[in-house]
C-alpha cells in the first residue's frame, strides 16, 4: 500500500513538472509573460500581411517583445506590442514590418532613436511597411507589361545601331575620326614637350610675378589704404560738387537766380536790343560827322 502512494505521488510529481515545463515552453514560445513591466506601444501600418500575433519584436535585430493584438481602424492596422522595459525607446524611434526569411516570416523591428525626449506610449505610432516575397511577386507581375514595352523598344533601339554599324560609310568615318583624334593627340604631346621649357618659364614667372605683388602690397599697405582714403573723399566731394552744378543748371534754368533772369528775360533782352540799335545809330550818326565837318556839338550851358 505504502509501495503504492509513493507511486502515485511521484506520477503527480512527474505530471506537475511536466505541466510546468509545457508551461514555459508554450509561455516562450508565444511570448507569454507573467510580468507587466513590458512597455506597451502601439503602432499603426497600412499593410500587415504575413504578421501573426506572438511574432518577435526585435530592436536593431535583438529580440526584446512580441506582437500581442491587432486592431483594424478605418485605412490602417493597429499592432499592439510589448517591449521590453530595459529598452529606451525616444520620440524619433522608428518601426519597420521586415521579412525574417524566404518563407514568409515577419517581424517588426525597432530602430530606438536619438532624440533626447522619451517616447510618449499613449501615442500610437506609424510604422513602415517592407514587402515580403509575395509582394515583390506582385508587383514584378504589375510590371511585366511595362517590361515587353521596354524589351520591344530596346530590341528597336538595338536594330538601329545594328544598321549604323552595317554601314560602310559610317564605320569608315568612325575609323577616320579616330585616327584624326589620335593624329590630334600626338601633335598635342609634340607640343607640350617641344614647350615645356617655355611652360616652366611662364609658369615660374607667374609665381615670381604674383610674390612680387603680394610683397609691395604688404609693404605699402598703409599707403594703399591711405590712397583709396583720399579718393574716397575726392569722389564724395565730386559727388557733392556735380549735385551743386546740377542745381545751379536747374536754378538758371528756372529764372531763380541772376544769370537765369539775365539770360531768360525776355524784357531785358529786348532794352538790350533796343539800346544796341540806339547806340549803332550814334556811332554811325559820330563817324559822319568826324570824317565831314567835324564834331557838331548842340549845348546848352547855364
């Protein structure tokens, strides 16, 4: 009987750890934890194909939480996921859905960030999608049509240089012009070598020129910005001597002043008139008398 109860109890002991151990495995496996210490982040994508709850949720490819739900709104799939507390995630962190092998496996992972301003989790994120196999099928099977378009037109394409490559004359002036390039080639080394002398002269006395330059400028600095002074002060009182002129032509002009009423007068200019003819008729009236009788003379004396 004792025989007995020490069996069952090591069969219960057996089942039980047995339990345990199935426990863990499954509690491994599909991420199960005990424990809420996990950070839980929500993020929004707009394709999640292939993504099953218990997925891995690796940050910069180490594995630290899993996919625990996802939640469909509106355009977008929300997913629920647990991170593991040790990891800081910031404000700039970024979330991309990847492939984890040819057969379709998905994960999301994490890219923390840099930001110095932690992540807000209240806030639901925006992930980025990348296709998998399947996708990349797809979209090679949206753009096979595109594909015959372009074979079609490279074969076009090819044919016609298949025709300027056929022809003669065409392969005799490419010769002809490579030949010329190279006869071009050769004179131009002739050249360089003929006048490398004179290039290292030319070359030495420009660097000689330039020193030269650079010396008297240091050495008359002063005297150079004392110059460029003076001129400025010549050029401002230039300035201010034209806007006088440019004034005083307009004052003229205008009548406002002496000369511009001696020149614009009109009852001036007629009095002058008038008293040059007067004064052309004496002199006229003078030399008759002079070469006649002499100078007549009508006074009346008191």
């Amino acid at each position: 009987m004792k025989n007995l109860r020490n069996t069952e109890i090591k069969v219960g002991i057996t089942v039980l750890l047995g339990l345990i151990v199935f426990i863990w495995i499954l509690g491994w496996t599909k991420n199960f934890t005990l424990t809420s210490s996990d950070h839980k982040v929500k993020v929004k994508f707009e394709n999640v194909s292939g993504l099953e709850m218990g997925n891995d949720v690796t940050v910069n490819g180490v594995k630290k939480g899993h996919v625990q739900d996802f939640n469909v709104d509106k355009n977008y799939v929300v997913v629920t996921l647990f991170v593991n507390d040790e990891v800081q995630l910031m404000k700039d962190a970024t979330f991309s859905l990847e492939m984890t092998d040819l057969m379709g496996g998905r994960k999301i992972d994490i890219n923390p960030g840099y930001s110095n301003e932690p992540m807000d989790f209240e806030v639901v994120q925006t992930g980025i999608y990348r296709t998998d196999i399947a996708g990349l099928v797809t979209a090679l099977g949206d753009l096979q049509g595109n594909v015959d378009v372009i074979i079609k037109e490279a074969t076009e394409v090819l044919q016609g240089i298949n025709v300027f490559v056929k022809d003669e004359t065409f392969r005799n002036d490419i010769k002809q012009g490579i030949s010329n390039l190279n006869k071009v080639s050769l004179k131009l080394e002739q050249v360089l070598t003929e006048n490398q002398q004179n290039l290292k002269e030319i070359t030495q006395n420009t660097k000689e020129l330039t020193l030269e330059t650079k010396t008297f400028i240091k050495e008359n600095n002063e005297t150079l910005q004392r110059t460029l002074k003076n001129l400025d002060i010549v050029m401002t009182k230039s300035d201010s001597l034209l806007t006088t002129l440019i004034q005083l032509s307009l004052e003229t002009a205008s009548g406002k002043n002496n000369l511009g009423k001696i020149l614009y007068d009109d009852s001036l200019f007629f009095n002058l008139t008038e008293s040059i003819k007067t004064l052309k008729q004496l002199s006229k009236t003078f030399l008759e008398q002079i070469e006649n009788d002499g100078l007549k003379v009508d006074a009346y004396i008191f």
